[in-house]
C-alpha cells in the first residue's frame, strides 16, 4: 500500500471510529459550578460574547476545530462544515494539512472549504514536525487566516505507526512562528495541557493556546480500536481535561490567549470555559457527528441554538460581556481544588 493510500485510510478510519466512539470520558465540567444571580442587571439583547484577542476579532466564541480532509469521502465532510461555518459565521480549522503537500491529489479535500467560505476566517492545521519550507503552501492552499500546529505526542505514541521523534518540535515551532505572518495557535488534540507546556510555549513565543483537553474525542481509545491488539488500551484516561487544562493555564492568561476544547457538548460547558479564561471554545466530534447525521441546515440551527443558549447562561451569571463572564464566581469541587493545590500549593505563580 502506498502511503497516500495509508494516510487517506487512516483519515477515514479516524472519522468512522469517532462517530462511533460512545464510550464518556470524565469532563469535569460537572465539576465547576457558576453561581446563578436572580436579579439581572441586562435585557438579553444586551448580551454581547463577540471576542478580541490579539489580532483575531470573533463575533462568536465559538470555532469549528480541526479535524478532516485527505480523502474523497473528507472532502465531502469538509464541504458540509464549511457550508455550516459560512451559515454561522463561525471560524472554521481543517484537519492537518501536511497530507496535500505529499500528495497534490488530495489538495481540493482541504480548498474546498475556502471555495465554499470565501470570505470565512479558515484555519489550516499542520503537525509540529511539518517542514517550515512546506508551510507557506499550505497556508496558500486554502489563504488561511490562522494556523494551527498540533503536538499529538500521546496520539503518536499510542498510535503503531506513529513517530518517535519528538525533540525537534520546539525548534520547529519557532521557526514556524518567525516565518509566518498570520497568527500561530498550537493545540493540543483532546490529552490536554500542563503549566510547564504552556509555559515552554510561551518561551517559544506562541501566544495563542488551544489546550484542547482529555473528555470529548479520545485518540488513545481509537488508535487502540485501530490495531488488532488493544496493547495500550489503559492510557484511555491519560491526560488533562479541559477543565484542569484551563486551570493549569491560569496564571499565563495574561501573557497568552488560551482557547478551550476537548468534550465541549453544550451551552453550558462553553460558558464554563469562557468563565475559567478562554478566549473562545472549539467544537469538532459534536458538529462532525451533527453534520453527519443531521445535515447541514439542522447543524446551522443547532450551532445558532448553542450561541443563543449560552447568551441566556450569561445573563443568568449577570455578565454582559465575556471579560465580565471572565470574572464571575465560580466554585470548584473539592477534587479540583485538590488538584489545584497539589499543582499550584499557595505559590500563585
Ligand atoms: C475526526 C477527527 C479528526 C481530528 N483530526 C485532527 C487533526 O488533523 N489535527 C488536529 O489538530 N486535531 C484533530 N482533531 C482533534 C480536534 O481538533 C480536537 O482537538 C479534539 O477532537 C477535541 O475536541 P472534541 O472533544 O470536541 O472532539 C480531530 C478530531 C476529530 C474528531
């Protein structure tokens, strides 16, 4: 088999297993409790969620992340997103990108989103060992507006055919970032984030941080579902979830703008994002699945519920805009407070 064959399959296979996946992971968004206010100081018309931060300007919180493209049956699940990301005017990410440059045939898999979205604000996606010479033609490919890079270590590594190199990602992230002028975000893909990643980031010069936690998508369970042994099938719970992820990258909210995502399934775990210091809050397994399922329209309306929801959940915490919801109370569980403290201890840092 050839490569292209391979990696085109195992975008197919990454597709079908996720909408397959049923098994929950703990989110801990259950965990965090927003303190409800009986008397509203807004009309909800008044609420405004738009987010600026550096250079990017959203008039929802709220993107698309990344997840396909590299094969026919992509392709036409690219498009479906796209067309929702135009309806909604929501920012959408394709999946990694790097497949295009080793074969030119797939390329139209990942244009067609800016074909369909002309004027949406596109992000291509590429891994953190991408040839810095390459990046520039996949940021051309679709004229994205944003790229990001993954750090998928854990998937690679759980993954049989994955890499095992790692020690070069840091240099070539920054080269990455000195060589582009659009704006660098690096994600994670669902095992989270710690306080020492995002700060190595932050030394590398990435401002903006997609933490992307353990809860939702679960790349340790589907790369164990795509080999015939389960070899590694107890690290199904390894990594952060996006709730300590967020906690984990509090002290450098200041410094760096943390985007959310990783088991984001409604109105409410978004809000809780945004009150935990997210910019804004990426969706991908539960608009795949839509898409999929529901078609394009029904995901409009969904995705334009979602949005409305979340504006009533803050007024309900009596905030108006989201750097109000940044500092509405909120109490924790004893288990992440635990966890807090046994991370952080009293050093504020
Ligand atoms: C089918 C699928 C493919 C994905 N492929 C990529 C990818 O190519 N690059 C990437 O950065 N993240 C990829 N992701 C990870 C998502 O961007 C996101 O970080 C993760 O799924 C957590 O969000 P969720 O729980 O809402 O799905 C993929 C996710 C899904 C569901």
């Amino acid at each position: 088999m050839t490569k292209t064959n391979e990696r085109s399959i195992r975008k197919d296979e990454h597709v079908r297993y996720v909408l397959n996946q049923t098994e929950k992971n703990e989110t801990d968004f259950n965990r965090v409790h927003l303190v409800h206010h009986s008397l509203p100081d807004f009309n909800l018309e008044d609420i405004d969620l738009s987010s600026s931060f550096g250079v990017i300007n959203w008039a929802v919180p709220l993107y698309i992340n990344a997840m396909t493209g590299g094969s026919e049956w992509t392709k036409d699940i690219n498009e479906k997103l796209a067309l929702v990301a135009k309806a909604t005017g929501l920012p959408m990410s394709l999946g990694s990108m790097h497949a295009a440059i080793k074969d030119p045939s797939v390329e139209s898999s990942f244009s067609i989103a800016r074909k369909m979205n002309p004027n949406g604000f596109l992000m291509a996606n590429v891994g953190a060992d991408v040839p810095v010479e390459h990046v520039h033609e996949i940021i051309e490919l679709i004229d994205a507006n944003a790229l990001q890079i993954h750090i998928n270590a854990a998937q690679e590594l759980i993954m049989p055919e994955g890499d095992r190199q790692f020690k070069n990602w840091k240099q070539n992230i920054q080269q990455i970032i000195n060589t582009v002028d659009i704006p660098v975000i690096v994600k994670e893909v669902g095992f989270g984030m710690s306080r020492e990643t995002i700060s190595s980031l932050l030394e590398l010069g990435v401002i903006y941080i997609d933490i992307s936690g353990r809860g939702g998508t679960n790349f340790a369970e589907i790369e164990n579902l795509r080999r015939k042994n389960q070899e590694m099938d107890y690290m199904q719970t390894w990594g952060q979830s996006t709730v300590i992820s967020l906690i984990e990258s509090e002290h450098f909210q200041k410094n760096a703008h943390i985007l959310a995502s990783g088991g984001v399934t409604t109105p409410l775990d978004a809000v809780k994002c945004l009150a935990l210091g997210a910019r804004a809050v990426g969706l991908s397994k539960i608009v795949l699945e839509r898409v999929m399922n529901d078609g394009v329209d029904n995901t409009v309306q969904f995705i334009n519920d979602f949005i409305y929801q979340m504006k009533k959940i803050t007024l309900l915490t009596n905030s108006r805009t989201l750097k109000d919801l940044n500092s509405t109370p909120r109490v924790l569980s004893s288990e992440l407070e635990n966890w807090k403290t046994q991370r952080m201890g009293n050093d504020d840092e």
